[in-house]
C-alpha cells in the first residue's frame, strides 16, 4: 500500500510520501537508541515536564489536528478534537503518575535490602492502526517515553500527515531528536525493524492476522510482544433493563468513529422478552443519526477511512444476509465517489452468520436473541474475540456478576465501553494479550530486576600481639 493521504469523502488524493529505505530506518532506530543512552538517565521530573507541554500544545492545535484527521481519515471533527483532548489527558496521567507506579517495592527477603526495580528496556517499535490515528499512539508513547524507552512508530499507511505531526509535537515539547521517530515504512518493512538488534520490544493495535504475523516475527527473534486486535464486543440486554439507556448507549457504541473502533459494540444480544422493544428503540436511533462530511458540525457518522475496507464490509453484510440475517435498515451502498456506508441493522443473526463470527469494523449492527440470562451469557462468550462486554440491567447486583462472566479484557455495566488512561485496556483470546494504559501498561515495556543486597559479615578485628 502506497504511504499516502487520501480523503475518503471524496477519494481525493491529498499527499504522497516517499518510503523511507530499509537502511534509513534502520539509521532511524540507531539514532532512537543512541538518544535512549542519555533518556534513560532522565530524572521523572524532567520527562513529566515535557510530557506536559505534549499534552499543552496538544490541547492548542487540537482543531487544527481534527481537521488533519478527517482529512485522512474522515473522523468527524467534533469527534478529532475530543481524541486530541483525551490524548493530553493520557500525557498528564502518566506525567503525574509515573513516578510512584514504576517506584521501586522493597521486599523482604534474608538479604539485608532486597527489592523489585523497574527499568526501561531500549528501543519500542510501535505499529499502529488509522482508526484512532492520534490516540493509538499516544496511549503507547507516553507511558514508553515516561518509563525511560525510546519509540518508534510504524503508523498505518494512510496516516502518514498524523503521524509527523505526532513526531513534530514530540520535538516541539523539547524531547530529544531520537526520543520519538515517525518511520514511513509499509508493513513489508515491519520485520526488519522487529529484527534490528537495538529494538527490544514491539507492540501492535490491529487486526488479527497483522497480530499473527508481527507476533511470530517478534517469537523468532524473542522480543516482547504486545497486541491490541479486533473485537465483536456483546452488548447484553436483560429484561429488566433501562430500555432507552440500552438503546443510546447501543447506537453511540456501534456508531462511534463510523463503527471503526476495536471496542465498538458489534453484537447486540437480547433476551426475548424485550427483543421486540429494544429493537424498535434502536432502529429509530440508528436511522436518526447524520451520515455525512466530516467537516460538517452536525455530523454524527462520516465515511469509512478507505474505499477498500468499505469493499470488505459490504461484502460480509451480503455474506450475512445470504445466511439469513434479515436487514431493518441500511445495507445500501450509497452512489458517489465518498467510501460511505449507512447505518445498518442486521437481524436474527446466529453462530455461524459473518455477523456474528468475525469483526464488522463498519457501521452494521447485529441484533441477537437469547432465551434467557444465561443463554445471554453463552451467546456473548462464544465468540473468537475477548476486548470488551457490557450489560444493561437496573439490577447492579445482577449487573456485576454477569460481567464477570464476560471472557474479555473489560466488562462494563449500564455503560458504553471506553478507554481511560487510569484503567488497563487490553484483551483476551483473539484480541491479543498485554495490556496498554494505567499503571499495567506502563509496565508492560520496563525490565523488572530483582535487586538483592546483602551486608558483608563484619571484618574479623585484628590484635597486636
Ligand atoms: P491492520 O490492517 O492490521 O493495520 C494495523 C497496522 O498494522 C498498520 O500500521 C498496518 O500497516 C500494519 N500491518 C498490517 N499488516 C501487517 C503485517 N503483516 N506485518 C506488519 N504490519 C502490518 O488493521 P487496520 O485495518 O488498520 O485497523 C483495524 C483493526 O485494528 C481492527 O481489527 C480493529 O479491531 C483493530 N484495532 C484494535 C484496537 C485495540 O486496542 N485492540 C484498537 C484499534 C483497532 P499498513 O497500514 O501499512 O498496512
């Protein structure tokens, strides 16, 4: 895939980029760790100071970024500006944070002091997705930079513009040269990086085959590996649940950045009683939402990020449809030279349907009946997928015990699954292993060295004859 920008909204293309050579990343990773010598010496002090003003002169050009995003990607910039705010958020969590999470823990041991330290490991190559072009990466380099690594971001091919200007700001805030390195690199070149002796650790938001593939080459050279991949999150109905809570939190969770989220809700599944109600709620809300130019304010939902993953989503609708999910909206691909994709309500979906098996990285909902609580929670687990759940019931008791027997990374209750800096995110089965955000994922890329010390015995006193 060429290293480009290119608008979705109307298939335009903005900018190309040359691809850097092999050896010019290569240099480029040289560099990191040769800068990683003196960053690792850096007192927490000095790097919480230049992660705030990351997070300062994020919050300054936080329109100007949303545009670059929609521009690249199409996010609605109502909704750019918010990721650029929740980037700063992260930069400040871990400025403020850091510190006491990697602070050393005394153990006692018969050595005479004994204790677990936290220290950076080198070199972090990154490989990163366009969906949440911004805060994929800052979620990884802030805690990297503030543990004492280096990074290098390999971001998605068609956020190239995001991905300098994340570079920039770095540079800006006054972090050295090597600290942060975009590398214009196709993922071809993603191996060699993984293989350069001074890279020491890889981490990956992405799909599931792009997790297979990096986490094998990380195996043959045995390099830490952290995943983050696809989801089909269920969102699980009970019956007595609050119907319209259910219903608004359902849309905005499959609608968020036009369905292209990890944690979106993709399978909504109902017990019986309440199928009826919930579904008329909710095809209501999806059809309400506005479809349309991510530069317009109104916007709820603007085009998919590239034509190609619109090809790939309408082809698992019609393979969908073909083994009996009945459409109730949407479903249409809409003329005109933009890659979007309407709303789309999918039902009667069961194991063995697309909709139900595999990821919809687009907006398509599929509504899924259950029989009771527990075929609720049968039907939520059986899937390949493990990131996040959620449950709607007015019984918090109920709530909590049937979140916990959610097979995912979160599970949240009357709520719309979200990332925050001060909690882990991460998943379980086909969603990769590791954790990013709060103090887990900071520790994630830190070597964690026992240190024991023990006194030597007195020296034996010496007399004069
Ligand atoms: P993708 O195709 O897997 O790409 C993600 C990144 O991996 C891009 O930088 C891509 O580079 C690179 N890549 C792809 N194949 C590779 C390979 N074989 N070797 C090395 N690098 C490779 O995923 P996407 O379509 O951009 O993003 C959507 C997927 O990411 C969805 O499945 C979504 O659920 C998942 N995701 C997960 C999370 C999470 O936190 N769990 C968050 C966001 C997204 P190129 O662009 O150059 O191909």
């Amino acid at each position: 895939m060429a290293i480009a920008s290119i608008n979705p909204a109307n298939g335009e293309t903005v900018k190309t980029y040359r691809e850097m050579t092999p050896q010019e990343a290569a240099a480029a990773v040289d560099e990191a760790h040769e800068t990683w010598k003196s960053w690792r010496a850096t007192s927490f002090a000095e790097r919480a100071r230049l992660m705030k003003k990351t997070s300062a002169i994020l919050r300054g050009r936080k329109n100007e970024l949303a545009k670059l995003m929609a521009t690249e990607m199409g996010k609605p910039v109502k909704q750019g500006v918010a990721e650029a705010e929740k980037c700063a958020l992260a930069c400040d969590y871990y400025a403020d944070n850091a510190e006491a999470i990697l602070a050393p823990q005394a153990i006692a041991t018969e050595a005479t002091r004994s204790y677990v330290a936290f220290e950076p490991l080198g070199v972090v190559l990154a490989v990163m997705p366009w969906n949440f072009p911004l805060w994929q990466v800052y979620r990884f380099a802030a805690p990297a930079l503030m543990a004492g690594n280096v990074g290098v971001l390999k971001h998605a091919s068609n956020v190239p513009g995001a991905a300098l200007a994340i570079e920039s700001m770095f540079l800006e805030a006054g972090f050295p040269k090597g600290a942060f390195r975009t590398l214009l690199i196709g993922s071809a070149g993603v191996q060699g990086v993984i293989e350069h002796r001074h890279v020491r650790a890889v981490t990956l938001t992405g799909s599931t085959p792009a997790g297979r593939s990096v986490a094998s080459q990380a195996g043959q050279v045995l390099k830490k590996s952290v995943l983050e991949l696809g989801g089909s999150d269920p969102y699980v109905v009970l019956e007595d649940a609050d119907l319209e809570l259910a219903a608004q939190t359902c849309v905005n969770s499959r609608l968020i950045n036009a369905g292209q989220s990890c944690i979106a809700a993709k399978r909504f599944v109902v017990v019986a009683p309440v199928l009826g109600e919930f579904t008329d709620r909710f095809v209501a809300l999806m059809r309400a939402k506005k479809v349309g130019d991510p530069f317009d304010d109104a916007t709820e939902v603007g085009p998919l990020a590239r034509h190609d993953l619109r090809a790939g989503l309408h082809k698992q609708v019609l393979a969908s449809i073909e083994r009996g999910a009945r459409v109730l909206l949407g479903a249409q691909l809409p003329p005109g030279p933009g890659a979007f994709y309407p709303p789309t309500v999918l039902a009667g979906v069961k194991p063995g349907n697309p909709a139900f098996d595999e990821e919809l990285f687009g907006p398509v909902a599929a509504l899924i009946e259950a029989k009771d609580e527990a075929d609720a929670v049968r039907l939520a687990n059986a899937t390949t997928f493990g990131l996040g759940a959620a449950v709607f019931t007015r019984d918090l008791q109920r709530g909590e015990r049937v979140a916990r027997l959610f097979e995912s990374g979160a599970a949240f209750v009357n709520s719309l699954v979200a990332s925050d800096p001060r909690l882990p995110f991460g998943g379980i089965k086909e969603s990769g292993y590791g954790r990013e955000l709060g103090s887990f994922g900071i520790k994630e890329f830190v070597n964690v060295k026992s240190v024991y010390v023990k006194a030597l015995p007195p020296a034996p006193a010496f007399g004069t004859e």
